[in-house]
C-alpha cells in the first residue's frame, strides 16, 4: 500500500498540445469519396501530442509517446457524424476526418489506473479556414487556400498533476519530457492565406512554443497572482467589518434588555425582515412599521430615537423575500378590500380541466391599492410533481425523492430543491407541489419512491434541506400528503399515531400542507380538526402556512371543511374519487347561510395571499408559459420555452452516480508486469474490457409517451408513475451512455429485453455481461394498473423475470454486473451467484439513468450512495403490510408504533440481505478517537474519520442513538449522518449535535417531550450494523 500514498506538497507537470490541422480537397479527392460525403471540401487530423516537435520531422509536437501516463483519449466530434464519439486507446492519439464545418470538438483525457487522477476534457474549435487579417475574406478563394497550405491551429498546456501518487510519480519521472527546442522550421503562420500576413510571420530560429512564450504566460499568472492577492485583502478588510457588525449585533440583546426594563412594549414581530421606527413615551414604546418592500439583502441600520437614548439596530435583510409578520400585515389589508366573491376565488380551485395548470385560483380581476403598495395577484399555479414538472415540455427529468435520501447528502438535497424550483419559476409555476413525506411503512407502497424511505429522521431532513432549497428561488413549496397517506390501496382511509418527518418541514417554514385521501382517526383528513385547525398537529408544529385539498380529496360538506381549516379546495369541481365541495356554489352557500363565518372565510384567504407575499410572487414573478393540459400542443399556450440547464442536467446526473448504491463487488485483479488491472468487477478496466454484453429491456429508450400516465413500463426505469412522475423528454437510456462511451475500444453486443434465451446467448463469452433490471410502481386512481400492479407493488420481485434473467446470464459469463432500476427494495438472492461479480442498486435517478450509471462501473465516480431502507429477502421480515382487499373501508391499526423497516429487524433479531444505510466504496476507511461532549441541552458527538485505500471517496458516517431501557424506544435510531470527502491517506474530523428533543420522548400524560433517565448509547458507523465507535452518556 506504499505506493499508493500521495506525496504531499508536490506538484509535478507535463507540457502537450491539442488541436488539428487541415488541408482543403483537390477536385480528385473530392470525387473519390463516398457519394454520401460529396459535399466535404477538406480532411483534417484533431490530436493530443506532447509539445516538442521532433527534430527530423515536419509534425507539430509529438516528440515524446504520452502513453505512459495517458491511456485513452475521447474526442467527441459532431452529431452529424456516425459514431461521433471516437475512442483512441494507442498512440498517436489522433482522429483523421473529412468534412466542410468548423464546430467544438470536446477532447477527454483519461489517465493510466495507476495515476489515481480523474479524466481531464477540454474543447478545441475545428479550425478549417485561415485566419483572417482585417479586410480580408473569412473564407479564402480555392486557388489562394490551395496555395496556402494546410492550416492549423494547436493550443498549448500542462497538465499539472498536485500530490501524486508516489508510484505514479516514479512512472513520470522516469519519462522526462523533451525540452521545447528552437527549429529552423518555418513556424506555424496565423495569416497564411494573403502576402502581407505571411510577411508579417516570416520568423526564423522561433519555435512554436518557445520560451519567449511561457515567459509571457508565466507575466500573465503573475499578473493574475498580483490581482488575486488584492482582492484576498480586500475580502479579508470585508470580513473584519462584518466582524466588527457581529460583535455590535451580539451587545444588541444585553442593551435591548436594559432599555425595555423601563419601558412597557407592543408586541412587534417584524423586527428580522422589517424595518421599524420606535415612538417612545416614559412608559412604552410604539412601533410604528415600514414595510421593506426593496427586499434588498445585507445589514440595515436602524434606530431607536429618544431625548434621551438613541440604540442602534442591524435587522439583516437576508434573501427571504418577506417575513411572515409583514405577509400576514398585507393580507389582512388586502382581503378587507375584496368582495366576496374576489375571496372565494382565492380558496376555489378553478376546475381539473380549467387551467393551464394541474391546479389555479381565480384572482381578482383588479388591482388592490393598500397603504405602502398596490397588490395585483395573478392566477396562482399548482403542478407536479416532486421530481420534475410534470405534463411540460422542455423541462429537466430530476432524480426521484428516494434517490435524493439516498445520497445521504444534504447539499445534493438543498442543490436538488434549488434547481426544481429554477425551472418551476421560469414556467410560471408558484407552487411546487412537493416534496412527497409519506413513509415507507412497507416496501411495497406504490408512492414510496417520491418520498424518503422508512427513516423519520432522514425523511426530515430530506424534506428541509427541499423546502428550503425550493423556498429560496421564490417558488412555494407544498408538503404532502398529511398524513398518513402509507399506501395506495384504500388510500381514503388510514388512521395514524405520529409525525415526526413533518416536524423539520415546519422548520423550513414551507408555505403550504396537503391535506390527504385517507381518513385520520375515523375523519377526513381534509376534514379533520385536530390534524389542520387552529389548535390541530400543524398548527401546533408551528406551520403559518395554508392548507390545500389533495385533488379530490374532499369530502362531507363545505362547511365541515371550512370549520375544520381546510384553506383551499383543489382542483374545485368533482372528479372520480371526490372534490367539488367548495365548487359549484358549496362555499359560497354556506357563508350566506351563516354555516361559514365571514371570519373564517377572511383567515382562509389570508393564509394563502400570505405565503404568496411571504415568498416575494407578487412582483416580477414569470408568466405562466405551458399548457399542461396539452403538453404536446403549439401555439400561445404552449410557448415551448426551455428551463433546462447544462447545470440541471450535470447535476441529474451527479445525483444518479451519488445515490448509486455499491451492495457487491468481487473485485479481481491481474498481477506481473499489469499488476492491479481489474478483470473482475468494478471499476471495469476499459483496457482489458474488449467485449461487452448490454442485457435487458431495463436498458433501452422508454416510451416518451408515457409521461403522467402508467404506460412507462418498457424501457429504463428512471421515475414511477402518476402524479409523482416528471417529463422524459431527454432521457438518456443506459444502451447509449455506454456506447458512446466505450467507443470503439471494445465491441458491444446487446440483447434489450428480458428473454431468457436471447440474454445468455449475447453474454455468452464475453469479457463483461450487465444486466438491468427492475421494478415499478405508482399512483393508483385515474393512471393504469401496470402489469397487473394497482398503484401498490403485489410483491418484491423483479418485473419481467429480473431474477431468472440475472441467473441465465451468471450462468454464462463469470464476470456479470447487475444494475437494479427499482422503486424501493426487491429481491435479490441472485446476488450470491458466484459469476455476480458486482451489484448495484440505482434506484429511479431520472433522466441521466445512463450517464450516471457509467460514471460508477467505469469508475469515473467512486460510489458512495447509501440505502435509505433495508433489503430483506422476506416481506414479513418488514412487520407491516398493504391492505389489499376489504369488504368496506378498512382500519389499519399502527400496531408497529415506531419499529418501522431497521428498527422492527433489530426489535424481532432479523438480519436483512442489505441493512439500512449500507453501501460500498471502491476504497476503505477507519474511524477513531470518538468524544462525546455537551453543549447547553445538546451533546456533540465527534469523531475522525481517515481514507485508508486506494482511491479518492466520500465516506457516509451515521450516527445511531440507543435510549435507557426504560423509555421503551427502539434499539437504535438513526440521529445524524454526513458527507465527508478524503483524498487517499486523509483523515478528516467530524462532529454532530444530538439535541434535547432528539433524546426525548413524548410523555402521553404530561402532553410533552421528557428526556427519561438513564444510560444513552451512541453507536456510530458505516450502517445501522457496520458500527464502528460506540460511548455512552
């Protein structure tokens, strides 16, 4: 393991050039070629070579063989030509081509396995034409450009390696490059086609990279040097003056207590985002409030006046738009202004097929003029779904809910909400309707895929880190569906006893709730009091925002739901499963006859033009700019925008590579003079990797028909179905991702379905069999029932034969990697199979399914996705089941209390295949040195965490709390994880809070949290059974 270390405070270089040259056809050479490429005028070379130029030859560069160091070069040429993505595994490293455009080449530079270093790309524009002097044509007439000469056009650089690995550093060393020498070769001209350009390059005894050269380049990084120094004084003179604003807003608390002990004070909530004028008398102080409508972040003065006392204030402005105080303060003025009629539009959904949205308001037609602004309230647009819009086009397919838990990642999470919400903003859309909280109480669940998993804790912060990623672009998020909406089977009715996932949405401060399908306690959700009124859990959990109806989901009268604080009814008319009980005159009934006060019609209203202040939609906000109820028209209300990003779709794919979960990986290597090349397993060696099988419909382009609907049941599985789904517009199948990628250093065969005769027969001698497989499920209700599949999975089998395929093929091929597309937990005794060299769990990662899964068996990411639920190979191994069929609506009692999926195991003793929150590294670390401190109330819980392999990772620690005996908990329950990033021989340390809260439990008598006596165990590891550092407290 010696030579795997890195060599610290080092940093070693080698000089190449990249670029092409390019001669223009004779009328000969044009008709010799093919008729289909008749209209080509030159051939040119594209190549990566080594600076030097050889002394006895008249190439550009090239002196040196840069094949120790690098082992293939990619170069990705123009769409328009067959196999664009050219594969160069040999020197010289060049690709020879004819045509008549100049267009980016991208060049991928992947260096030897042994260098440890990630693939380097760089763009070079096609140069076919001469430069141009000015004045002179861009395109050189036939006769003057045949004079001329070949063109060119080289870029020079160095590859500078930082801390190397010791070996690799030998490798480089051994290989010194040859110095850049002076030539009497005639330089290569920039203006060769016209006299005076060539005149003005007539140079003798230069080089082309000559020292003249890089002294020029290194005044450049001096200068450059010069400017960052500055501007590292400048930020460093910010921060003392930011320091300096700290330690004023820390006096801030002692001096307000000072000065308010003589004076008697109004209540004024609007101290964070407002600013404020005091009026103060002898004996109070009157704030009189100015509404911040610059919203401008930073830190704003403002001062207390008196004869006597003057304080300053800083209230930090930060990039919320508005605080709740002055929302609610707009609101209230707003709806004394409004006719009835203005105020039921506002709470009544405008019909399913009634906007162009899934869901809208009606809003008044005119302006309201208040006292500090005048308010024009648009049309408010609901639409799915949770991984992307749902029922547009132009639009980015985002991972899936569950493969964001299992990241474990709260910066993929916040990045994630963030980038949904950049594209739901610039369609026009103000509320996303997401994040998806249900627990998985069974694996089986056919919307289990949108949420977390089974982890009350993971899905809380999944669903922070959501809320307020999306919240941060201005775009309301609406959590759903409260509550206990467990499965899609008699969905309408469930009772349930907890939630604690909700408690961190509340938190987040998210705008708005959606009230569910089933009953809570025997009573509508929608219509249920002690869930969403005034005093009910939301309320009570701290929620300021509104209550909306799932679509349908109201039943009883519009007075039972109005009374109960039901806000809004969505989408306001009657669909199959219910609805239309504010629509159609209900609401409007029951305020004339005095079932609905004014005041509770008024507090509906005002809830939901608060959380539309609070997140700043009220002014510059985009205009809806889809239609959703015909996606696939033209005209104004579809004006075919595109929200995507070439960020949105790095980062789908990022998310799909780190959410990949590694749960095998019988790595076999060569040894002698290949010593470490991988034969079996993952990483795959693409230089011993010559034929590869590709096996399973799992793999191939799905119906992009299917959006929304039911019918994405061929094809790769990269979302679920229904209202939780988004568009796969863009969908980039495995099949694809995998042949451009492997170009032509190795031949593919493919067999893309799942015949259990047609898959071994391809796979059958080759170097590398993978087979994908897969499992699905949905929303039940007006989508398909798919594959016999009503919404809720009927078992955790593999679709389709998964597991007699992944059997066929082992059979067959001793190196078979097996890529598992699922929605939640499957069976997977196939893992075992001696010839299953390697196994990976890649969950529904949306539109990049195949990018992602690339990344992560050629090892361009080293995988570090971790299971947010437990793989059993019993379902009763779970402790809780779907009900499937009732002869009238069914009670399903919560007999498990808390021991969902990990906990009930440990609870019954049951080892499971793949425990909750396993998942392998290409490399190993070690933990140590664990300390438990306290902090107040808290205890902080740290520890270090090193890199002891041989490749670069992320380590995903998890930390697990055991409670006394006494209190009657679980054994363990999951409190804190992190994502921590080492290069080879780092060690990082690490360090997490456990609050009061999060070491109490709910006291039924007392109706509070209590922290019981005794003994608390912390368990602290890589999985709830993986644990490596335990202390107790």
């Amino acid at each position: 393991m010696a030579d795997r270390v890195r060599v610290r405070g080092l940093s070693i270089f080698r000089p190449i050039i990249y670029g092409n040259t390019a001669t223009l056809l004779t009328p000969e050479e044009r008709a010799a070629l093919d008729p289909s490429r008749h209209e080509h005028t030159h051939r040119w070379t594209v190549a990566v070579r080594s600076a030097a130029s050889a002394t006895d030859s008249d190439i550009v560069g090239g002196a040196d063989d840069l094949s120790y160091f690098i082992k293939r070069v990619n170069f990705k040429l123009h769409d328009t030509y067959n196999n664009p993505s050219r594969v160069v595994d040999k020197p010289p490293f060049e690709v020879t081509e004819t045509g008549w455009g100049e267009f980016d080449i991208l060049i991928r530079i992947t260096y030897i396995a042994d260098s440890g270093e990630k693939a380097a790309s760089v763009y070079h524009h096609l140069k076919l034409h001469p430069w141009a002097g000015p004045g002179e044509p861009e395109i050189p007439s036939m006769d003057v450009a045949i004079k001329a000469g070949p063109v060119h056009s080289w870029q020079y650089d160095e590859i500078v390696f930082n801390e190397p690995f010791n070996s690799f550093l030998n490798t480089l060393t051994a290989h010194p490059p040859t110095p850049l020498q002076k030539t009497k070769r005639k330089p290569v001209p920039f203006h060769i086609a016209y006299p005076q350009s060539l005149e003005d390059t007539k140079l003798t005894e230069t080089p082309e990279f000559s020292q003249e050269m890089e002294k020029e380049e290194a005044d450049r990084l001096e200068q450059a040097k010069k400017k960052i120094v500055a501007e590292q004084e400048r930020l460093r003179n910010i921060l003392i003056e930011k320091e300096k604003e700290l330690q004023e807003l820390q006096k801030l608390p002692i001096m307000m207590e000072r000065f308010f002990e003589s004076c008697a004070v109004l209540p004024f909530a609007n101290a964070i985002d407002g600013v404020a004028t005091f009026i103060l008398s002898p004996a109070r102080v009157v704030p009189t409030v100015l509404a911040n409508r610059s919203r401008r972040p930073g830190i704003h003065p403002t001062y207390l006046s008196h004869p006597h006392l003057r304080v300053l204030f800083f209230f930090l402005i930060t990039e919320r738009p508005g605080s709740w105080a002055e929302a609610y303060s707009l609101a209230n003025e707003t709806v004394q202004q409004l006719t009835l009629d203005e105020k039921l539009g506002l709470v009544i959904g405008v019909g399913q097929f009634g906007s162009r949205c899934v869901g809208n308001i009606t809003p008044p037609s005119r302006s309201i003029t208040l006292s500090s602004t005048t308010l024009t309230i648009p049309p408010i647009c609901f639409n799915d779904g949770p991984a992307g819009l749902r029922l547009v086009k132009e639009v980015t397919g985002f991972p899936t809910g569950i493969n964001a838990a299992s990241t474990f990642s709260r910066r993929l999470m916040r990045a994630r909400g963030v980038a949904l919400a950049e594209e739901f903003r610039a369609k026009g859309v103000h509320v996303f309707l997401g994040p998806a909280m249900d627990i998985m109480r069974n694996p089986k669940a056919g919307r289990g895929w949108e949420s977390a998993g089974p982890d009350p804790y993971l899905s809380g912060e999944f669903a922070y880190e959501t809320i307020v990623g999306v919240q941060s672009v201005g775009v309301q998020a609406c959590a759903k569906h409260f509550i206990a909406n467990n499965q899609e089977h008699w969905r309408h009715v469930l009772p349930f006893s907890g939630m604690t996932s909700y408690e961190r949405e509340f938190q987040a401060d998210v705008a708005s709730v959606m009230c569910a399908y089933n009953r809570f306690n025997q009573t509508s959700s929608c219509h249920n009091e002690a869930l969403i009124g005034s005093n009910g859990l939301l309320r009570q959990g701290g929620f300021q925002g509104y209550v909306v109806s799932d679509w349908g989901a109201t039943h009883d009268s519009a007075s039972d739901n109005a009374n109960a604080g039901l806000d809004m009814e969505q989408p306001g008319d009657y669909i199959v499963i219910g609805g239309g009980v504010y629509g159609n005159g209900g609401l409007k009934s029951a305020v004339n006859n005095g079932d609905v006060s004014v005041t509770t019609l008024n507090e509906m209203v005002v809830r939901v033009l608060a959380s539309f202040l609070h997140l700043g939609q009220d002014s510059d906000y985009p205009a809806i700019n889809f239609n959703a109820q015909e996606p696939d028209g033209s005209g104004n209300l579809n004006l075919g925008i595109s929200v995507r990003s070439e960020a949105h779709t790095a980062l789908t794919r990022e998310i799909g590579a780190a959410s990949a979960v590694l749960l095998k990986n019988n790595r076999t290597t060569t040894t002698g003079s290949v010593s470490g090349v991988t034969v079996r397993g993952l990483p795959v060696a693409q230089e011993r990797i010559k034929t590869i099988a590709i096996v399973g419909q799992d793999a191939k382009m799905p119906n992009l028909n299917c959006n929304g609907l039911g019918e994405c049941n061929d094809g790769t599985m990269s979302v679920g179905w229904g209202s939780g789904t988004n568009s796969l517009q863009y969908i980039v199948p495995p099949i694809d991702a995998i042949t451009e990628f492997v170009g032509n250093t190795a031949t593919i065969t493919s067999s893309l379905s799942n015949d259990l005769s047609a898959g071994p027969a391809a796979a059958i001698g080759k170097d590398l069999a993978i087979v994908f497989v897969n499992a699905m499920s949905g929303e039940l209700g007006a989508y398909d029932i798919v594959v016999g599949n009503m919404g809720d999975r009927n078992d955790l089998d593999l679709w389709y034969k998964g597991g007699s395929l992944v059997k066929a093929v082992a059979a067959v091929c001793n190196n078979t990697v097996v890529v598992v597309h699922s929605v939640g937990p499957v069976y997977m005794d196939w893992s075992t199979h001696v010839n299953v060299s390697a196994v990976i769990y890649a969950g529904a990662p949306g539109e990049q399914t195949g990018p992602s899964i690339v990344d992560i068996i050629w090892g361009e990411v080293n995988p570090s996705g971790r299971l947010p639920f437990s793989i059993a190979s019993d379902e009763d191994a779970y402790g809780t089941e779907i009900v499937y069929n009732s002869l009238g609506f069914p009670t399903i009692t919560y007999d498990e209390k808390l021991l969902l999926d990990y906990r009930y195991m440990n609870e019954q003793g049951i080892t499971p295949q793949f425990e909750f929150g396993f998942g392998l590294s290409f490399t190993t670390f070690s933990y140590s040195s664990l300390s438990i401190t306290s902090s107040g109330s808290s205890k902080v819980i740290s520890f270090n965490i090193a890199n002891t392999g041989a490749f670069d990772g992320t380590e995903i620690p998890q930390m697990y709390l055991g409670l006394p005996d006494s209190a009657g908990e679980p054994q363990k329950v999951l409190r804190g994880f992190d994502e921590v990033v080492l290069a080879v021989g780092q060690t990082s340390t690490v360090s997490m809070t456990i609050s009061q809260k999060e070491m109490s439990i709910w006291d039924v008598p007392s109706q509070s949290w209590v922290k019981p006596s005794g003994t608390f165990t912390v368990y602290v590891g890589a999985s709830i059974k993986d644990i490596r550092l335990t202390g107790s407290f």
